[in-house]
C-alpha cells in the first residue's frame, strides 16, 4: 500500500473530475483527450513567463507540438520503465507535500502559546511523589498527593510537608520552593499546569513521566531578561593562584584595548575561550537562576551597552557587555520555540491531533470484529511470540482498519513494526501492544490515501503534476531522437558537415593541437628528450604511461583569447599564463590553421546544426503519426 500514483490510475481520475465538471475536450492527439483546464492552465502559465506575449494561435501550435512529443514518448514505453516510475514517484511527493502539508494550525498554536507564557515569570512551590510499578500504586501516591493538598488548605506549612513527605531531590536545599521559573525551563506537562494554577491557589495533582506533582502558585512578574556577550579567558584545570594571575593579566589587557576603542566583537572572536567566540561573544537571551554568580547580577546591574570591568567567576576572567534587557522578540524567540516543540511531547500531542484530522477526512473505521480476532488468537497461541508473529501476523487478510469507500488495511502491515523476538505472555497485554501499533499503519495509509485523492481533488495539482510527468517524457524523447541522436550519429555529422562546409568557415586563425604541461622544468626537459623517441600515432600514449601524473596533456581547437596556454605558445601574446601544479608547458603538436580541417574541429557548431536537422525531420513524423483534432468551438472558449 504504498502512494505511487499509477499513470493510469492518475488519468482515470483526471478524467473522471473533468467531465464531472464539464471540462470540455480541446483537442485529441493519438487517441488520447486534451480538455480545455489543462491547455489554459499551462497557456496562461506560459504567457506569464514570457517577455513578448505569445498570440493563441503562436501556442496552440507550440502545444500541439508538445503533446505530440508526449504521445511519441509513450508509443516508445518510457513511461513503463521503472527508472521514469521511480523519477515520477518521487515527483510526485515533492509535489503534493505542499498540497498536504499537514495543518500548520496546531504547532502555531503551540508557538503562539509558548511566546506568550514567556513573557511571564511565575514564583512556584512544588511536592513530588514517585509513580508507582503499577497502575495501583500509582493512584494510591496520587490518592495521598490529594490528601496533602488538603491540609495545605486548611492551613498547613508547604516546606514542613515536603521536609517529610516529598521525594523531591531538590528539597534539602530549596524546602519545594522553586523561586520564579519562566516557559521552557520545565516539560511542557507541568508548564501547563503551572501557567494554569491562578496566583495564591494550588494545582491539583498531576502525573508527568518523571513522578506525580503538586504546585502552588505564590506570585507572577513580568519577565525581564539581559541581551549580553561576553570574553572569557578560562583558569586551567586546578589552576594555581599563578595562572590565575595570568589570566588576569590577559583580561586586563583586552580591557584595555576595548577602553581605547577596539571592537568587543572583534575582540570575542580573537581572544575569548568561550563557545560563544564565533558569534563574537553573543550569549542570547537569558532570565535570573540562567547563569552562575556573580556573572548573573554584574550582568543585570549594567546599563545597555555598558561594559563592565573585568571578573572572576569558577570559570574564569570575563568582560560583559549588556546589549539589551526586557524580553526577546516573537523572531528572535521564534526558532527556540520552534525547536523545543519537535522534541517534546508537543511534537506527539500535534501528530495524534493530525492524524485524528485525517481519519475523520478518509472515514476511517477500525475493525469492529480485531478485539475478539486478536483476543482468541492470542488466546490459541498461549502469548504474542515469534510463532505467532510467523502463522498468524506475517501475510494475515484480516483487515486491521477501513478507510475511503473499500480501502482496508491488513494485519500482515504490522509485520515492519514488529521484533520477533517480542514475547509477551499476557493475553490482555499482548493485545493491548499490538492495537498500539495500529495508529502507525494507519498514518502512512491515510496519508498515502489522501495523496492519491488529491490529484482528483486538486485541478492545480493535477495540471501541475501532468506537467511535471509530460515534461519528463519530452525530455527522454527529446534526448533519444535528438540531442543523443545528433551525437552519436557520426556519420550523419561527417555528411551534414560536407554537404555543408562553407557554414563553417572561420574569421581568423585557431590553434589546433595538444599542449603538455609539467609539475616542473626537469620533467618537461625529459618530455622533450622523449618527443624524439616515439612516433606521433603512439606518442600521447607512450607519455601518459611513463609520466603519468606528472604531467597533463590538453588537447583543443581555440581560436586567440580562449585559451591562455596558446595564447602565450602559439599566438605569442600575453604573459607566461601561471598553472598552479603544472608551472612548465610547451605544445606537443600542432599549430595554426586558418580554417576547418575536419568536423571535429567544429563539432560543436554542426552537431547544433544537425539537431535541427534531425528535430525538423521528427516534427514531420509527428504530424503524420498523431495528428491533432482541435475543436474550434472549444477553441474560442478560451480565456
């Protein structure tokens, strides 16, 4: 079940979509209807592209020509080979993906959220207790999170309770008061209970995969956080009061310079042993309880754009400069938020939501009977084990899930996300593993789904993707019949190039041989010791072998300014050209001619002119193997 979109099946549905909506056929080419959306589509597509307007008349001409090119394509099978299938395929994934972008409007709601918590800090207490093994002890400490919340209310003291009863590893030092946190500091699971508890009031409690927790909101404030960067010249391991007293006096001569004037960026880069050194010192954005003491207050205590003097902190010696203080920008906060919400549990909360979208789109039904299959098999079977992978999953026609009008899913689509190794003796758990996989299969096939209904839903895409198909196969034919054709018909080149050998005359002298350069002059002094013994037909071979990268040999046909080499060797002009590798040079054979010796001399020139050649002759045979039937009535609907 995977989404290729057959060419069959894709013109059974353009088909299909356009007589539903009395799209009228244009034209016939071949036997195969051209309808009136698909010729103005790429009509007005063209006329926006051009400089100088097409008349209808110019296009209907040039888009007979291409259908027929198209029909000529797939009379030679092009579009049945798996390579054109294969190209296609990934066409088409390229191109639907904006038509299926999932909806956007669940991660901006996220994104838009999260902005908006982090310009609020909030002052919290929090109380933690483990999860349990199982589901019983787990809301027997949820049970008794509950009863503590309430003698929280009626009066009792937070940091005695947690003292006692926490299991918070923090308490020891903080007593459960955590202070203000701001939005990212936390999971997102206890962020939104926290920015959801009011001031004064405490949260009821909730699970997060690390334990089960209980907040009290205290106060709320405005965040307020520093734009800084920063220099650092870093103590060494244990560093002796000596180092440190290097260090310092590295510090104090930066500061010095930046006293006198000098970039602090610049400086960063050069001199500070920070991460940050290549972002010339820039730190970001950052809140209280972010950075250790007493970089934080020096930090938050200067003014913006204020430099202070150099400090010591475990790291080092640093000189800070506050860029800015308040709260960053949507853009500047924008990629974080983003970053954060792929990798937490946000990212999950989006793709269940999608594909909650999609399953309702494609009238998604599960199984009613895979309960009572799965139960009894499993049953049967005595576990879920490899045996029951191997008899029962692999190559199963019990549908797992409905979709569409008759679309199903079978059971065997599990087998890709199955171990064999996975043994599970429970029944009631076993099942509960394998329907957990079920929302799996059924993304990729409402997915799948969905792209093969577009092109039957979408005429933009649909045009858009009978482009993209059509222009791939008037590249292959084009490349078979012309361009490939011309090159390898050499004797139709050497023929075309007789019958026609005035076209091809030139307006001066070129430079037609073979120019040998060297990696140095002892090398090209041995060249030329050797030039003598070999004859000319076995010479360029005779040194390639002996002399192999040590020198290059260029063969050409250039005419003066083309080509420095023999500019410099057999023209006589400019300066010894410097070849970076190969500095000595000298022409091995050759010399000037002042017109074509041979085709090749011109192969370029006559091998365009003999595509044309070659494309008129074809144009002839389209006319004659597929001509088109246009309606003029059709014709004049055109807008």
């Amino acid at each position: 079940m995977k989404a290729k979109l057959l060419i069959s099946s894709l013109l059974l549905g353009t088909t299909i979509l356009a007589i539903a909506k009395g799209d009228p056929v244009l034209m016939t080419i071949n036997g195969k209807d051209i309808r009136l959306s698909e010729f103005e589509y790429l009509y007005h597509k063209n006329n926006q592209q051009q400089v100088e307007k097409e008349t209808l008349e110019q296009y209907v001409d040039r888009f007979v020509l291409y259908k027929q090119k198209v029909a000529d394509a797939e009379a030679a099978g092009i579009d049945t080979t798996q390579v054109f299938k294969t190209e296609f395929e990934g066409y088409q994934k390229e191109l639907a993906a904006p038509y299926l972008t999932e909806d956007t409007t669940y991660h901006w709601q996220f994104v838009t959220e999260a902005y908006e918590r982090s310009k609020k800090e909030i002052d919290i207490d929090h109380f933690m207790m483990p999860l349990g093994n199982d589901e019983a002890t787990t809301q027997a400490n949820m049970n008794r999170m509950d009863s503590i919340r309430n003698c929280i209310l009626a009066g009792e003291q937070w940091s005695d309770l947690v003292d006692r009863f926490s299991s918070d590893p923090s308490k020891p030092r903080n007593h459960g008061h955590y202070g203000f946190i701001s939005a990212g500091m936390f999971p997102y699971g206890f962020e939104t209970e926290v920015y959801n508890t009011p001031v004064g009031a405490v949260s009821m409690p909730f699970k997060t995969q690390f334990g089960i927790h209980m907040v009290r909101v205290n106060n709320t404030r405005e965040r307020n956080d520093v734009h800084a960067k920063h220099i650092l010249k870093l103590f060494p391991k244990d560093a002796t009061d000596e180092q440190k007293a290097v260090c310092k006096a590295q510090i104090d001569s930066i500061y010095a310079l930046l006293k006198a004037g000098a970039n602090f960026e610049e400086l960063a880069q050069k001199e500070s042993q920070d991460g940050s050194a290549r972002r010339g010192g820039d730190l970001g954005w950052f809140g209280r309880g972010r950075m250790v003491q007493p970089f934080e207050d020096i930090s938050f205590g200067l003014a913006d754009g204020e430099i202070s003097e150099p400090f010591a902190t475990q790291f080092g010696y640093h000189i800070v400069k506050k860029v800015a203080h308040g709260a960053p920008s949507f853009e500047e906060m924008r990629p974080a938020i983003d970053n954060a919400i792929n990798r937490d549990e946000r990212s999950g909360m989006i793709r269940d939501r999608r594909l909650n979208d999609l399953k309702q789109k494609c009238n998604y039904r599960l199984n009613p009977a895979l309960d009572g299959y799965l139960t009894k098999a499993l049953s049967d079977n005595g576990s879920l084990d490899s045996a029951f992978i191997v008899q029962t999953i692999k190559g199963s026609t019990t549908p797992l899930f409905y979709y569409g009008k008759k679309q199903s899913a079978t059971m065997s689509e599990l087998m890709p996300l199955l171990n064999t190794a996975v043994k599970i003796p429970d029944v009631a758990k076993a099942k509960e593993f394998l329907m957990s996989k079920v929302d799996a299969v059924a993304e990729k096939a409402l997915v799948d789904y969905n792209a093969r209904e577009l092109v039957k839903t979408n005429p933009e895409y649909r045009n858009l993707l009978n482009e993209y198909r059509d222009g791939m196969l008037l590249f292959e034919i084009s490349n078979r019949r012309v361009w490939k054709a011309a090159a390898k018909d050499t004797v139709g080149l050497e023929q075309y190039f007789i019958e026609n050998r005035a076209k091809y005359n030139w307006d001066e002298p070129h430079f037609k041989g073979i120019i040998l350069s060297a990696k140095s002059d002892s090398v090209l002094n041995l060249v030329k010791q050797d030039m003598t013994k070999f004859g000319a037909d076995t010479l360029t071979d005779a040194l390639h072998h002996k002399y192999g990268n040590d020198i290059r040999m260029e063969r050409m046909v250039v005419k003066k300014g083309e080509n420095n080499l023999a500019d410099y060797l057999a023209f006589h002009v400019g300066e010894k050209p410097e070849r970076k590798g190969f500095p000595e040079f000298l022409i091995l054979e050759g010399g000037i001619i002042n017109q074509p010796e041979e085709m090749s001399d011109v192969r370029g020139a006559v091998t365009s002119d003999y595509q044309d050649v070659l494309e008129q002759r074809w144009k002839e045979e389209l006319a004659r193997k597929y001509p088109a039937k246009i309606s003029k009535k059709v014709l004049k609907k055109i807008k």
